[in-house]
C-alpha cells in the first residue's frame, strides 16, 4: 500500500500566516496538468509503483495551494490520467477496499456547478480550510471565503454525496479569548463533520504574518499559557462530543482517520507529485523543486526535478520519534532495532517518570501532559 499525494499549488490570492508553496499564477494551471500527468508516467518502473512491495495506491489526496481552484477540465483531466497510469484504481473506489480520495477545497468554491462536477469525480473526501468563524479573523488571515459559507459548502457537500468532510481551525490568533475559541470549536461540532484538524496560528519566517509581527507588536504571538489552555479546551470539548483525539493535531470520529496522513506517520510509502511535493520509498526521501517554471520546463523536457537524499539507520530511527510519537499508538519498542532501543528507552525514562510518556505494553506514548511539550520531549528523543 502506498499514498499519492499531488500538489495543486494555485490559489486566487495569499493568505497571511501560509508557508506552502503557492502561486497566484493561475494562466499557468493548463501547462501545469500537462506536466502532472507526465510525471506520473515517467515516475513508472516496469509499469509499477517502484515501491515494492507497496505498489498499490490505497490513497490519494490533492493538496495545495487550492485545488478547487483547477477548472472542472483539468480536475477532469488530471482523474483520468490517474486512472489511465496506474490501471483502473479509481474503478475500485466502487468496491469493498475502497480508495481514500481526498481534494482539499476552500469553502467559497463549493458552489453548485462545483457539486457537480464533484459527482463526476471520485473524490470521496474534502478537506476545508475554516480556520475560524469569526468574519473579522478570517479578513485579518486574508481568506476569501465568510464564515456563513463553512456551514453552507457542508450542506452542499452533504447533497453531493460527501459523507466524510474535514476541516481545519485555528487558534491563537492576536487578542483572541478563550472563549472566542470555544464558541469557534462549538460552532465546528455543530456541523457534524468527521474530521477536525486545528493548528495554532504559525508566524513561519518569510510569510506576511511574520513580518506584519516585527513591525507591530500588536500581532506578536499569543502567550504559550494561553496557547495551552485553548489546546487543553479543543481536546475537551472534541473527546465529548465524540472525536478521537489520534495524532497532535487531529480528531476524528470513529473509523475517520484520515487514512492519507497516517500513512505518513506510520512510515508508509508515498509519491509526490507537482513542484514542492516530496516522495518517500523507505530507502530514500526526495523533493521537487518550489518552482512553478523550473518544475514545468524540467518535466517537459523528461527529466524529474528533484533533490534525493538516502535514509540511514539513524535518520530512520529519528524519522520514527518525529512523526509515530504524534500518534495515540506511539512507538512499539520491539519494532526498534537494539541500539536505538536502548538508547529510547533510556532517554524516556525521565520522561515517564515526570509522566509526560507512559510505556504500557511496550508502547511509548505521549500522556496528555506531554502532548503540550512534545517537541522537547523528542528532542531529547532523537539521536544525535
């Protein structure tokens, strides 16, 4: 089994907080497909997926950027050549193992020609940027869409025939109150979506939030205690209504995970396709290039633009504390070779005595206190 992962890198304009790679660049999206589908095809081996024995896709999922803002044409195209590279997989969306297909949207988008082009796809997923429901915080992110349209792409959604909807949120945003955030968290369980994903606002250098907090101290970065107490109050009011609280930053209800970023944390193949998309075969990570231009005019001419680096025992060892440690299931401790056992277990042990990891039955897991340190915790963690 192994994941597909597109990135789909325009959008109609910027927000201020993101740091993905995008491009409001939107003449470009014709040439842009064109060179997707010709990327798949030269990423074959044999006709296969080069990840044996993980060869067969069991998700997909279109990121960005936004890819609902691709024409209904090149959605259209980008499917059928899907279809066409790796021999009928979206046919099989039709049977008992089903395909995640997950296509990430901006509720402005969910309009009802969009619906209906939904119905054509076999995207089975959606995945909405909310981030909030208060209009003022949205115009201040610089998103497009009001908060009245989150509830409204849902229902339309729903009459589409999407039965499994992810959004995300965000909090600590400046001068944002606890209970701002409640109502924003109330008002997502209100819509009876499968998935939650939330985020404390990033100020990642090079974005326009980073700057806009150097030149005015007004937009500096919420207070770390008030950051954890609004942390302490997603988890309380998700796990009562029912959400399972599976990784760091996501809640699903029952048999909702998404399928697609577990893989990632579980250490399961991926392919990246699209500029700035980054791939994975057990043996090597690698990543195209973050340029729209360089990307297409590299595909074009047949070669794959990427950098690859080899992953050693030591960077798979820590490749496991960075992302299986963000999981409800952890690490089991006898699927890591001796020597770094030993040294895990040893550099937990302090940990789990000030019970901020718990080791029951040879799983290593976070407790809900060392969820708010986990960074540190695997900083000491990994192996240097």
């Amino acid at each position: 089994m192994s994941g597909l992962y597109i990135h789909i890198p325009f959008c109609k304009s910027r927000c201020i907080y993101c740091g993905f790679y995008s491009t409001t660049l939107l003449s470009w999206q014709d040439r842009y497909v064109e060179a997707l589908c010709r990327e798949m095809q030269l990423r074959l081996k044999d006709g296969k997926l080069p990840y044996e024995p993980h060869n067969k896709l069991t998700t997909i999922y279109l990121g960005g950027g936004t890819p609902s803002q691709l024409s209904p044409s090149n959605l259209e195209k980008l499917f059928i050549y899907i279809n066409k590279v790796y021999g009928g997989i979206l046919e099989e969306s039709e049977g008992k193992n089903e395909l995640e297909i997950t296509m990430e949207c901006n509720p402005d988008d969910i309009s009802d020609s969009f619906c209906d082009l939904l119905r054509r796809l076999p995207v089975n997923r959606i995945s909405m940027g909310a981030q909030t429901f208060s209009d003022e915080r949205l115009r201040f992110l610089h998103r497009r869409h009001s908060s009245h349209q989150v509830g409204e792409a849902v229902n339309k959604l729903r009459a589409a025939g999407i039965n499994n909807i992810s959004i995300d949120l965000m909090f600590g945003f400046p001068g944002e109150t606890l209970e701002e955030w409640e109502n924003d968290i109330k008002q997502a369980i209100k819509l009876q979506v499968e998935h939650i994903s939330a985020y404390s606002l990033m100020y990642e250098e090079g974005t326009p939030l980073y700057e806009l907090s150097i030149r005015n101290p007004q937009f500096k970065k919420t207070d770390e205690d008030v950051e954890r107490s609004m942390y302490e109050t997603l988890i309380d009011h998700l796990e009562a209504a029912g959400f399972e609280h599976y990784e760091i930053s996501n809640f699903a209800l029952p048999g909702r995970r998404s399928k697609h970023n577990s893989s990632y944390w579980q250490g399961i193949p991926y392919m990246g396709i699209g500029a700035a998309a980054h791939s994975y075969d057990l043996k090597t990570r690698s990543w195209n290039v973050a340029d729209l231009r360089k990307y297409i005019e590299s595909i074009e001419q047949g070669e794959l633009p990427q950098e690859v680096e080899s992953i050693d025992e030591t960077t798979r060892y820590n490749d496991l504390i960075t992302t299986a440690l963000r999981t409800q299931e952890g690490i089991l401790t006898n699927e890591v070779e001796p020597r770094f056992r030993d040294y895990l277990l040893k550099n937990a042990q302090p940990h789990i005595e000030r019970h901020l990891l718990t080791l029951e039955e040879g799983r290593l897991h976070l407790t809900r206190e060392g969820l708010f340190v986990s960074d540190d915790i695997m900083s000491d963690l990994v192996f240097v």
